[in-house]
C-alpha cells in the first residue's frame, strides 16, 4: 500500500523533514553523506521497529533526546516517538491510538542496500539475518519465537558457565534444553518453508534478470535440535561455555550447477543472484496468506533501494524496476544517470543541506 506522507523530527541529520509522496515511484537524489539513506531508513524502521544499519541511541539527532518517525498510507497513520533520556523507550501509535511492540503492524518493506551484495561471500550469520528480517515480517510466530529463542540461549549460556565453575549440575540443562527443542522445532519450519518458496522460481527469475539460463538449488543447512542431541553435546557446550546446537548455528547455500556459488559465479552473477532473492522476497511478502494460517497479509512490500543501481549495467536497471512493478519503490543514488530510463509521473527528492525537497 502506497506511502502518502513521511515526517522525521530529530532522525539522523533531520531536524524537521516532512514530504508528501504522491507516486509509486520516488527518486532521492544527493551528494555522498547528505542523509539519502538516512530518509530511507525512517521508512524501514517504521516498518519494522528497527534501523538495518544502528541501534537506537545511534538515530536520534545529537542536539536532542528523542526522535519521531510519522507516516502515513491510504489506509492507516504510523507514529514512533523514541526517547533516549533518562533511558531508551519506545512510543507507538496507530491511527492516533497507542500499541504495544507485538501489536505493531504497518506496511512491510524489501531493502536493497550494498552491503547485500556481499550475502554470499560473508559468513552465516548475515544470511540468518536475512532469514529473520524476511520471515519475521510475515509471520508474528516466528518473530515470538526469535526473541525467546535469544531468552533460552542467553539463560543457557549462564547456566553453562556455572556448571563449569561447579556451581550447578548439568540436569539443570534439562529444562533450557526443552524449551530450545520446541522453539527450534517451529523456526526451523518457517525457515524451511521461506527457502523451499525461493527454490521454486530462483532459476526462472534469475533468468528473467540476466537472460541466462543456469541450475541453481537452495539448500538450508541446519542440524536436528532434539533432547538427545542436545544430551549429546552438553559436555562439549560445557567446555565451550556456549550453545553448540540450536537455529543460532543455522545457515543456507545456493548452488549454481551443482557447485557452490561461491566459486561458480563472477561478481555481476552473485549481485544478480542476490537481486533475485530480493526479488522473491518482495512475492513471499505479497502472499495472501501467512504459512499456516488464513490471516491476511497487508499488501505489497515497499521497495527500498539504497545505491544500488551504481553497480548494475543499464539492463539489469531496467530488468530490477520492471520486476518490482506494482510495488512502490524508493531508489536513492548520487547520480542521475544511474538511474533508468523510468516512467514520467516519477517524484523527484532531492537531499541538501540537511533537508527533503
């Protein structure tokens, strides 16, 4: 559903920033460092109650105590005020109406941002993030089940470290180790379920991206979470002071004709390959429906691209935007002539000085 209205009050460098957005597809336009991706991520953290690069006492600007984030769409108006000082809290609102965190729900968004291109080439944890940043904006469930997947690894790990110091027995385990097993049990599904929906059309959007024509396979790589391999490994946990099994440890691999893509596949072939990711990222999150249930979802995801086109060629440019039709996009880029040949009625912003024109 299409963004109408984004109003920042001490976000990053804005001070004040109000704009009015009146197409589905809006241009930034600005130097290096003037706030672009700045105004990109307000919309992503009203989107998902977090920012994709700091932590909250990193957004608000330094002359003031808190910052706000509005927004608005056809249907519903968004506010996040967070205060820094005394301490950090958070104040939500819906339609003027004041939420709870597990009750926040706006639109959902697909970011494309430059350190994307390295999903593959780093190591597993930015692809669990991935995962969770996808799957959490679909599934509330799955979202509950990170956080107190965080609560039994953090409650686990200190139970680990007494044992160690002989200050608690190792049957003590058993309780975390039950909980783990059940908390697995349902992440590991809805991540099995978001890569078998990358695996079904990963060749055919590839395709359409690039015009070539490649095997590829998604493969999760996970390990059984059971108590008895939980029994297994608790010496092993002890010695190392740290969980050794669970879906902290998880990962997933792409493979181009039967190899690692890793080693199968230049550069502009592994940025395309993220593309097409994103690029079923943003169909996972139009579903009609959530995995399992009969709740709807809110709509198409807004599409953020942050300074992406830079290092695609005129084609890939062109292929990217004509697969997102029907998404509202956001591209920010320093340049005009990275951009596209795009349609007329296209909004211009332009960033200078601190400020959105």
């Amino acid at each position: 559903m299409q963004l109408t209205k984004v109003q920042l009050q001490n976000f990053r460098n804005y001070n004040k920033a109000e704009v009015n957005l009146s197409s589905d597809l809006v241009l930034i336009l600005g130097e290096n460092a003037s706030g672009k991706t700045n105004f990109l991520e307000s919309i992503y953290y009203l989107s998902t109650l977090y920012s994709f690069r700091a932590p909250d006492s990193s957004l608000t600007n330094l002359q003031a105590d808190f910052f706000s984030i509005k927004g608005a769409n056809q249907a519903h108006e968004y506010e996040v005020v967070v205060e820094k000082s005394p301490k950090t809290r958070r104040g939500l609102k819906i339609d003027a109406v004041k939420v709870k965190k597990p009750a926040w729900s706006s639109f959902q968004t697909v970011l494309f941002e430059p350190s994307d291109l390295n999903l593959f080439t780093l190591g597993p944890s930015m692809r669990r993030r991935y995962l969770n940043q996808a799957i959490s904006q679909k599934d509330k469930i799955y979202a509950a089940d990170m956080a107190s997947l965080e609560h039994v690894l953090k409650q686990k790990t200190a139970l680990l470290k007494e044992i160690a110091e002989n200050r608690a027995k190792s049957s003590q385990l058993m309780f975390w180790n039950e909980q783990l097993e059940q908390i697995s049990s349902r992440i590991k599904e809805a991540r099995a379920f978001f890569l078998d929906f990358l695996q079904a059309r990963f060749e055919e959007v590839y395709k359409n991206l690039t015009g070539f024509g490649s095997s590829f396979a998604v493969e999760y790589k996970t390990q059984p979470v059971t108590l008895e391999s939980l029994k297994v490994h608790i010496e092993a946990e002890v010695w190392a002071g740290i969980c050794l099994i669970g879906p902290h440890r998880d990962d997933f691999l792409v493979k181009k004709d039967s190899g690692p893509n890793i080693y199968n596949s230049s550069r502009g072939e592994l940025r395309s390959q993220v593309l097409a990711m994103k690029l079923l990222q943003a169909e996972y999150l139009s579903d009609k429906e959530k995995p399992g249930t009969s709740e709807a979802v809110p709509g198409r995801p807004v599409i953020l691209l942050d300074d992406v086109f830079s290092e695609l060629d005129e084609t890939r440019r062109a292929k990217l935007i004509e697969n997102l039709s029907g998404n509202q996009i956001f591209i920010t880029s320093t340049e005009e002539h990275h951009l596209p040949k795009l349609k007329s009625d296209a909004q211009i912003l332009k960033v200078e000085n601190n400020q959105i024109k």
